[in-house]
C-alpha cells in the first residue's frame, strides 16, 4: 500500500501487529475467557476500536 502512494520499504516491520497486554488486559478487551492451552481464534482482531 505504502509503495503504490509512492513511499520506499526501509525494512519490515515484523512485530508491528503485536500488542502486549497481561492477561487481565485481553480479557477485557476482547471478552473471552482465555482459560485454555492452544489457539484462540480473536474474532476482529485487527480492526480499530474506540476504547
């Protein structure tokens, strides 16, 4: 997206979409308990909110 407006790549940003939060912290966010072992399919996960 950047390269099509005209903008270089410097480099990746490979921890960009990585948001750090306890666990207290997820539980709020997105409603889900978080009480087991494996993956957990975040529903929406990337699109803003107004928190």
């Amino acid at each position: 997206m950047h390269a099509k407006a005209g903008d270089n790549i410097h480099r990746i940003a490979s921890v960009s979409m990585t948001v750090s939060g306890s666990l207290t912290q997820w539980r709020e966010w997105t409603g889900l308990p978080f009480d087991g072992d494996g993956d957990i399919d975040v529903r929406h996960d990337v699109e803003p909110r107004t928190i």
